[in-house]
C-alpha cells in the first residue's frame, strides 16, 4: 500500500525561513510543512499576510541585496544561493524591486 498522508503539520514560520533558499514548487513547500497545498496557502496567507509567491520573491531578494553588499560573492553565483532558477528572472526582479541591478550593488 502506498502512504498518502503528510507529515504532521510542521510550524510554518520556522518552515520556511528553514527552507526559502530551496528552489522547490509550493507543493514541495506545502509538504514540508505537513498541508496539502490548499492548506499551505490558506495558512500562509493567515501567518504572513501574503501569497507564499510573493514572500518568497522578497526574502530571496532581500537576502541576494545582502550577499552582494556583504560579501565579494557575484550576482551569477548568489542567485542560485537564494533560491532563483533563472539568472535573467533573478536579475530583473531585482531591478523591479531595488531600482538597480545586481551588478551595481556596492
């Protein structure tokens, strides 16, 4: 027989700030931290007044800003550290959300 329950819930704010640097789906997420994805959005929403999209997108941001004026470390190097797939998506969210790029931080 194949187990098809998840794991007991699991607190969620300590889930993720454990886990954020994962590049992992929502759903990988949600069963992390014992929910069906369902419930891990629904609960997420109740604990950081967010869509977990959204949060997630912030915390890495706000961790690569960190890494780059902070270490000798490069923007091709850090995204990948904090969770992003793509250079080019990581780079142009930055400048979204800082109004520079990567490569001018410091």
């Amino acid at each position: 027989f194949f187990e098809f329950t998840y794991p007991l819930k699991a607190d969620l704010v300590k889930t993720m700030e454990n886990n954020f640097t994962k590049n992992i789906s929502q759903a990988e997420f949600a069963y992390l931290s014992g929910r069906s994805l369902a419930a891990f959005k629904r609960d997420f929403k109740k604990v950081f007044s967010e869509s977990p999209g959204k949060w997630l997108k912030k915390k890495r941001l706000s961790l690569a800003h960190h890494l780059l004026k902070n270490t000798n470390k490069r923007p091709s190097v850090i995204y990948l550290e904090v969770g992003f797939e793509d250079y080019a998506h990581f780079s142009k969210s930055f400048k979204s959300s800082f109004g520079y790029s990567p490569s001018e931080v410091k």
